[in-house]
C-alpha cells in the first residue's frame, strides 16, 4: 500500500469518526441538555466537513501519481 493511499483511507476513516462522534455527542445532548456534549458535537462536525474538503484538494494535487 503506498503513501498516498493509505493517506486517502486514513482521511476517509476519520471522517467517519468525526461523523459519527458528533451525531452521538449532538444525540446525546438532545437527551442531557449538557452544553459541552453541543460544543463537542458541532465542533466535530465542522471538522468532518474540513476533513472531506481537505481530501479532495489532496486528490487533485496528487491526481497524477499512482496509487501503488
């Protein structure tokens, strides 16, 4: 596996995390009313959204280099 594809599934894998952690703490805090679990939650949100912008600029500055 090259550098540049686990770096792909390592952005994609994160993703998944911020995704996923943020609809918990955002779930979460619809049952608690806990602030932080709201400031947690969006802000892990934000970040997915960075982290999918940031892949597909790594995808186009990298678009001519092979995947092996």
């Amino acid at each position: 596996m090259s550098l540049k594809s686990f770096h792909i599934f390592f952005v994609i894998v994160s993703v998944l995390c911020c995704l996923g952690f943020g609809l918990w703490a955002l779930r979460d805090f619809m049952e608690t009313g806990g602030e932080t679990n709201l400031f947690l939650g969006s802000a892990s949100l934000v970040c997915s959204v960075v982290l999918v912008f940031y892949g597909i600029w790594f995808l186009k500055k990298l678009r001519g280099w092979s995947y092996l």
